[in-house]
C-alpha cells in the first residue's frame, strides 16, 4: 500500500473561501459575517484526500449544529456550518484531486 503525502498548504480552495467571506463582509457590511475567517480555518483543518469523517468531524458537528440551532435561533450558525462544511468537503475533493487518490473506474 502506498503511502500517499500531502500539503495543506498548497491548497486553493481556502483562500477562495476567504476572499468570498471578506467579499461578502465589504458588499452587505455586516461584521459578524468575519466569523466565517474562522469557519474556512476549521474546515481547512480537516480536509483529507480521502474525506474521512475522522478528520472532518469538527466540520460535520459544525454543520449539524448550525442547522440544528440555526433554523429555530440564530440563522448567522447555519451560514458558519455551512462555510466550515463547504470548505472542508471542497478542499478534500481538491487533495484527491493532487493525490490521485480520485475514485476511479474498474
């Protein structure tokens, strides 16, 4: 079995997730939307080649918690789960994408 590395640094699926936060934070003015810094953090984190659930967990809670919460309270939660989510599930597709680890046919 081969034992496949990979830098998370080189990614650009976070900084596209930035640049779109703190776009959106200058076109609608409103600061609470520089939470979402920390969501492309939390999902950039737990980004894996392989989209293990054991690495994207802090993502999957995220989500599950700001739909949970969201909805019923605060609708500001179900946008930072859905930036962690959206971050982390992108930039794991763009790591197996550089890792060949695609799934591919038989």
């Amino acid at each position: 079995m081969d034992v496949v590395t990979f830098n998370r640094r080189t990614m650009v699926t976070p900084y596209l997730a930035l640049v779109s936060v703190l776009a959106s934070t200058f076109v609608y003015h409103d600061a609470w939307l520089l939470f979402g810094l920390l969501a492309v953090y939390l999902g950039w984190i737990g980004t894996a080649p392989n989209l293990n659930l054991a690495d994207g967990c802090i993502a999957q809670i995220s989500l599950l918690i700001g739909v949970l919460i969201g909805f019923a309270f605060v609708p500001r939660l179900l946008l930072f789960g859905g930036i962690v989510w959206v971050t982390w599930f992108v930039g794991s597709l763009e790591l197996a994408l550089r890792t060949s680890q695609w799934p591919r046919g038989t």
